[in-house]
C-alpha cells in the first residue's frame, strides 16, 4: 500500500505545480498570434523588378507600398489586409522602433 502512495503523492504534486502553467499556456499563445498577424501585415521589400514579380508570384498581386505611419493608422482603424503590404527599409525600421517606444512608455 505505502507503494502505491508515494508515487501517487508525487504525481498529485506535479499536476498541481503544472496545472497553472497549463492554465496560462493559451493565453500566451494567443498574444505571440497576434504579435505575428501583425508582424505579417507588412514586410520589408525591394523596389526592383525581380523582388516585385517574386511578390506577384507568392501573393497574386503587385506589391502594394506603406509607409510607416500607414502601417500604424490602419492597425489602428483596425483594418486587414488579405496580402501583407511592402516597405522598404527604412520604413520598416521606422515601423519596429515606434513599436519598441511605445512597449518603453
């Protein structure tokens, strides 16, 4: 009997150190979706003719340019997009450091 209760205590002990991590798991996975449906709206791309026809090729479409204060006003008007919309460079650093400011305030 003391054989079977050791082991079972031990069990119970782990599932209820576990059960709260278990609890929280979906909430976590939900906030890293909708971190990457945003980061997927809009991506970094090149202005020349072989990056624009890749982009037609993947998505059905010609890119279709934003800046980065575009980006934001329709995240916030709350509007999707069936292809995620280009930028370049220097907008999509601009993008990424407004993000990393307001996670800063």
């Amino acid at each position: 009997m003391n054989r079977l209760v050791s082991p079972a205590l031990v069990a119970v002990a782990v599932a209820a150190f576990a059960a709260p991590s278990f609890a929280q798991a979906p909430r976590t996975q939900s906030a890293r979706v909708e971190r990457a449906a945003a980061l997927q709206s809009v991506m970094m791309c090149a202005t020349d003719t072989a990056t624009r026809r890749a982009y037609q090729r993947e998505f059905g479409s010609a890119p279709v340019f934003v800046t980065a204060q575009e980006a934001i006003a329709s995240r916030q008007a709350g509007q999707r997009w069936t292809a995620p919309r280009c930028m370049t460079e220097h907008q999509y650093n601009r993008l990424v450091a407004s993000t990393q400011t307001r996670a800063s305030l």
